[in-house]
C-alpha cells in the first residue's frame, strides 16, 4: 500500500498506510516523483498553534473560539508532481507517462483530476511545486502596488518573500532590501536579486532602510516573518503614507507593538493580503485563477528561479528525520522539497 506523512498529533511525524481508491470519471492515478512543504501555513498546524483559534465561521468572517481548530491527524505536504500510470473513465486529455502537477501531500500514490496542469519536459519540477507559495507573492505585490522604482523592502525569507523579491525586481522596483536573521536566506535573496540584505537582529533594521533610500524610507514594505519586531521594523523603515503588507499567518503575539511613534507620525496604510481570498481586491478584472496563470506562465517561462528556494531535497524515506527540521532548525532549509 502507498504511504503518506502525517502529523499524527502536534509536532510528531509518522507514516501511515493508504488505500489506492478506485479512479471515478475525470481522474487519474499518479505515481509521485517530487514534491514539496509550505512551511508557514503547516507549522501552524505542526506546532499545533493554529488550534486555540478555533473554526474561521465563513458566514461571520469570525473565528469561532468554541470550535475545534486543528484535528490530528493531519497530512504534510503542499504540492507535487508525479507521473500518469492509470486512466479513469472518460479521460482523454492525459496519456500514461504524462507529468502533472496539483495540490496533494506528500504521499508515493495520488488520485488527481485530469485538468491537472502538465509539466513540461524542459521545466523544472521546483518550479511546479512552487505554484504555491509564488501566487501568495505575486498576491502581495500587487496588494502592495509595487510600482517600477519604488523603493520596497522584504522581511522574512521564507519561500513567498523570495518569490517576492522576483517578483518585485521584475516590476521594476529598485533598491530591493531583504531582512533574514538566517544567513542561508539572506544568501539566497541575494541570488534572487535583492540589492541589499540585512540581518535585523544585528542593526537597527528601520533606520538601515532609511539610509538606503535616501532617508525617505520604503515605499512598499512587505512582511512574512509574522513577528512582531519585523512590524515594528517596517513602521520604522516606511516611507511616509508609505505601504506596509502583511502576509504571514503568524502565532498570536504575546507582545505589543508601539502603534504611536513613527506608526501615527508617518501614517502608513497596512494591507493584510491573502491572495486566494475571493473577491480579489482588483476583482472583476483579477482573481486567484488569474493570479495562477500569470504566475505560472513566468515560473514555465524561466523568468522566476526556484532552484536556490526548494532546499534541502531529501528522499521520501527520510522524511521522518527532515521534516521536524523545518520547526527545529529553520537554518538548514528554506522550502523542503522531497524526491521518491
């Protein structure tokens, strides 16, 4: 029987034994070959932090505190990309030895819809299980109006910020600041051409962003660290009237953040952006379909390079000793990308 992760209960990892399901109409069973984790969004529920939140009550727009939050067991992983080795009625569009791609955890067998997206034969498989987190970036930057020589600054290199900084060296923004306390990341934002990298536990990030923009601060400054001293940061380093995006999905934070200060002299807006909450803020004319096809055409396309992001690559077997990684030693990888 194929095997999938797991997180059994907070912060374990197991293996678990699956069922291979018969295929109904429009689908097909897939043999994985690669695949990758989304780090923010599953240590929420690794951690187990996502839980005291409760149920998100879609109809309120309200987190019901009463409800459940996380329940265990939960699969790990994000994306992947496997080979076609069996039709289900009715499908046409898809041959055996076909590479696809969808949503899926990391599992050795899938059942996927047929309208799958191909993988071409010259197109590397990082940059499909980098689908996800690249809409989240080009999300954000478009939340944020990155604009061509616009100054932006990017905290918390995780896998989207670095898809970020692409993103925003492609519409033309200069200089790019990224902010890592992690050196592996900072290297890497460097390679994805930020201008400049800081470690912001070793200055004081906000006046660093002044001085490199002339003092006039950052007009766009976009956050997926979710922590605290970041956002205070970027309240430092903003421009005036300047724009701050928040895009993690952060732990509650135990301290505050002094909201008078530069925050009310310098009166930035905050966007909170979330790129596949619908209606799109630029809807009728965009939506989270249209933010996928765009990101993918650039990812197929070469413009965006996933190669220094999907790192370390492990093999499937030894994801019981990688995964915890993620949570325990954040410098030893950037986006997990796992081989079968």
């Amino acid at each position: 029987m194929p095997r999938a992760l797991i997180a059994p209960a907070a912060e374990q990892v197991a293996f678990q034994e699956c069922e291979s399901p018969p295929l109904a109409e429009g689908q097909v069973r897939v043999k994985s070959l690669y695949a990758a984790a989304k780090h923010g969004t599953e240590m929420s529920m690794f951690k187990g932090y996502a839980g005291p939140r409760g149920r998100f009550d879609s109809e309120r727009r309200i987190f019901d505190h009463q409800g459940e939050g996380v329940q265990y067991p939960v699969p790990l992983g994000n994306m992947g990309v496997g080979e076609v080795v069996e039709l289900g009625p009715s499908v046409t569009q898809l041959k055996e030895g076909d590479r696809i791609f969808a949503y899926g955890p990391f599992r050795e067998e899938h059942v996927w819809p047929a309208t799958a997206r191909r993988l071409p034969a010259d197109v590397p498989w990082q940059a499909a299980v980098c689908l996800d987190p690249a809409d989240f970036a080009l999300g954000a930057v478009r939340d944020g109006h990155v604009r061509i020589g616009d100054a932006v600054a990017i905290s918390g290199l995780g896998a989207i910020s670095l898809m970020a900084v692409q993103f925003c060296r492609l519409a033309g923004a200069h200089p790019i600041i990224a902010l890592d306390p992690l050196a592996n990341r900072r290297e890497a934002a460097r390679t994805c051409g930020a201008d400049l990298v800081l470690d912001p536990t070793q200055c004081d990030a906000g006046l660093e962003i002044k001085k490199a923009t002339a003092n006039r601060g950052a007009d766009v400054i976009i956050d997926y660290s979710g922590h605290p001293a970041a956002m205070q940061q970027a309240l430092r380093g903003v421009a005036y009237q300047g724009t701050i995006v928040a895009g993690a999905y952060p732990p509650a934070w135990t301290t505050g953040i002094d909201l008078g200060a530069e925050a009310h002299m310098n009166r930035p807006h905050i966007v909170f952006s979330r790129a596949n909450s619908e209606p799109n803020p630029d809807h009728p004319n965009w939506d989270n379909d249209r933010i996928y096809d765009v990101c993918w055409r650039m990812l197929a396309a070469g413009q965006v390079d996933c190669l220094p992001i999907v790192q370390p690559i492990v093999s499937f077997d030894d994801l019981l000793d990688a995964y915890p990684k993620i949570a325990t030693q954040p410098e030893a990888n950037i986006k997990l990308g796992v081989q079968f």
